[in-house]
C-alpha cells in the first residue's frame, strides 16, 4: 500500500488479501491432483521463480530511500518517474520533503544505553 495515496490503500490492501485467498484455493486444486508434497513444493515453486528477477528490476520506492537517507537515489528515481509521466519535476517539494525528513529522521533516533 506504500505506492498508493491514502485515497486508494483500502482498496489495494484489500485486493492484497483476495489474492491470497486465490492462491490459497489454487494450493488446495494443486495438492488434491499432486499428493506428494516434495513434488508439490517443486511445482508450486515453478510458478514463484519469474518473480525474483522483480527484486533485480524494479526500484525501491521513494518513500523508503527517503527513510533510509538515500536523497540522491530518491532525487533521481523522482526524476525519472516525472520525465516518464512527463510532468516538470518540482525542486522545491522535493527539498521541502527532505528537509521535513530530516526532522523526522534526527527527532527518531533513540539513545542507547
């Protein structure tokens, strides 16, 4: 729901859970035809491994390079999504929102004892 504004998280965490709930129900079809659960495990894995080359090829959200003080990786993801929208990219938000990240960032450390 990260990727999504407050308007639409309701709608996307839900549609989360009724994808899980499909998967759950495809999980009872597969394992009533394949009974042996080695063999299960190696099927149901076939269809998972394309989306590992995910992790590789999509970004980190902006949101979290933020989080983690990454604001030249976050600059230029911002970039690259407004020259892909086609939209101005706005230096002045930009700077405004890692400034209000950096209070946040310096108001959350906690001391360790």
């Amino acid at each position: 729901t990260e990727l999504v504004g407050p308007k639409n998280k309701f709608l996307t965490a839900i549609s989360v859970k009724y994808f899980f709930a499909i998967g759950q129900l495809f999980l009872v079809v597969f394992a009533y035809f394949i009974r042996e659960w080695r063999r299960l495990s190696w099927t149901l894995s076939i269809f998972i491994t394309p989306f590992i080359f995910f992790h590789f090829v999509l970004p980190e959200s902006a949101r979290w390079m933020m989080s983690k003080r990454h604001y030249t990786k976050a600059e230029k993801l911002l970039r690259h999504i407004a020259k892909t929208n086609k939209r101005p990219f706005d230096e002045e938000a930009f700077q405004r929102l890692k400034n209000e990240q950096e209070k946040v960032c310096t108001t959350n450390i906690h001391k360790r004892y």
